[in-house]
C-alpha cells in the first residue's frame, strides 16, 4: 500500500479529462481514488482505482472519502443548465467539495477552471467558475488553477461533432464573421499540467493552452477538409444559428451548443495572451486522427444525464 504523500483523489476519473489525469498518475505508481458521480460506469482501470461517491448531500461521506489524501484533482462542473445541474448549484457543490477537502485535511487542490473567467461576466459558465476558484483562494488550501480553453482529443465533443456535421450537412453555418479565435490544447497535455501542478508547492494560475491559435472559420475548415467533407460555408446571425442547432437538438438528441456558448466563442474567450502551455500542434493531431473524428456524434447529454 502507498504512503499517505501518494494518494491522489480524483473527480471523475472514467469521464475525459479525468481518464488521461488518473492514467498519468497510475503510471506513476500513485494510488488513485475517484468520487464520481458515475459509479458504475464502464472504465479501463479495474481495481487499480478506488471508487467513492460524489454526494453532495452528505458533506460527512465526502470528508471521509477525501481523507488521507494529498492531492485533489477536480474537474467537477456543468456544462449548461440542466434539471437540476444548475450553474448556481454547480458552484455551491463545488464549496461544499472544497470546504470537505480543507475539513479532510487535503494538502493541495488541482482544479480545472476555463479561461478568462469572470466574477463580472453576464455569462453563467464564466462568473460561476470564477466563484469557484475565488472559494479555492480563500479556503486557504494549497492549489494551483488551470484554465484551459477547448480541450481536444478522441472522445472531445466540439471537434468531433464539428467533422460529424462537416460529414453530413451540405451546408456549415458560421456564426457572424468566423474572425473570431480559438486555442485548443492536447487532452494529453493538460493531463500532464494537472499531474505536475499536484507536485508543486505553490499557489499557480495557469492558462492551459495550445501551441496553435486559429479563426473559427479557419478551424473548421481545416477539420472539414481533414475528413474530406465539402460542405459550402456560410455566415449567419448569431441568433439564427442557435435556433438552428436547438432544431436540430431533438434530433441527436443533446444540446449542441448554447447561447452562451457561442458568445462566449465569438467574444475570443477561448483564447489565451499568455504563452502556450500545451506542446501538441492541433494540426499535427488532426492530420493523424482524421479518420476518427466525426464518424459518430458524442452527446454532452447522453455522457453526463443518462
């Protein structure tokens, strides 16, 4: 058994990003415990991962299984509302995770964040992760933030479905002038950040980002012409094209993207200034895993609500 300075807690270590962290940190030979709220979902660890409940209604449970642990690596949040998966209550879990992490004596805090959050952004998704790391600052843990902006990678949702619509549609609908910037960064390279941030002493805010920064635009066309689609390129209102993916939600059934979402895109939120942190060139990745991408859809909803 690993001494106490190896045990590594880890918010759901079967969903994307948490399986590349925990397969970084088993590699490593440290001995890793998820709280998830997905218990029984099919995963590639065995017994290598131990498996504890994320309830939030019983802080008690969450403090137990927190105890003995160095490090906790959170990624929990919500995408959009949904039910009950609220941005407000997304950020009230995340106190109560924090203050069970700080009561269960927890020696540091790795948490994914995005970039540019704000406490005075009118967009839920960025005021409520601000909330969140402001509740990681003051509870007086030992942390480090990261702020990744789009995280690819074979099981990512924005550029898979981007090719699976790319592959089907005859038409792509741009929203406003596509002038606007993105900055994906490697699944695999914000693993790695996570896994050495848990190593280090102090307190670290850190844009996760790739090496690469592209037009909207040009980004989906690149990924089209990668999977060999020829769709015809058009600009649209903003609003004309959500409405159009909310007609098409019931189709595959998810939520494609939100409002939200694509002001938080067309306003360069998911862009960094700082310099890259990620090493993998997204062009590199996506010549070698075109055959991949977009064969099928990847639905938030069908991942996280059913």
């Amino acid at each position: 058994m690993n001494d106490r300075r190896d045990f590594q807690v880890v918010t759901g270590a079967f969903s994307y990003t948490g399986k590349y962290l925990t397969r970084r940190l088993l590699n490593a030979s440290k001995r890793v415990r998820t709280i998830t709220g997905h218990p029984d979902r099919a995963h590639e660890f065995g017994d290598q991962v131990e498996i504890a409940p994320l309830n939030f209604h019983d802080p008690a449970e969450l403090i137990r299984s927190l105890r003995g642990a160095s490090v906790l690596y959170n990624s929990y949040w919500v995408r959009f509302n949904h039910g009950a998966a609220t941005f407000a209550t997304a950020v009230e879990n995340s106190r109560i995770l924090i203050q069970a992490a700080r009561e269960a004596g927890v020696r540091r805090i790795v948490h994914l964040s995005i970039a540019n959050p704000s406490l005075d952004s009118h967009l839920p998704y960025y005021s409520g992760k601000a909330q969140v790391e402001k509740a990681i600052v003051d509870s007086g843990l030992s942390y480090a933030i990261l702020r990744p902006t789009v995280i690819f990678g074979p099981e990512d949702i924005l550029i898979n479905n981007i090719a699976w619509f790319a592959r089907r549609f005859p038409v792509f609908a741009i929203p406003g002038s596509g002038a606007y910037s993105i900055q994906p960064i490697f699944v695999e390279d914000v693993a790695e950040l996570a896994e050495n941030a848990g190593g280090e002493g102090g307190n670290l805010v850190i844009d996760a980002v790739g090496p690469e920064v592209f037009e909207f635009e040009d980004l989906t066309r690149k990924i089209a012409a990668a999977v060999g689609a020829r769709p015809k390129f058009v600009h649209v209102n903003p609003g004309v094209a959500h409405r159009t993916l909310q007609l098409l939600g019931p189709i595959v059934g998810d939520v494609i993207l939100t409002r939200e979402e694509i002001e938080g895109l067309m306003a360069d939120l998911l862009v960094s200034k700082d310099r890259a942190s990620g090493r993998t060139q997204f062009t590199d990745w996506l010549a070698n895993n075109a055959a991949i991408l977009g064969n099928t859809y990847t639905s938030e909803l069908k991942k996280h609500y059913r």
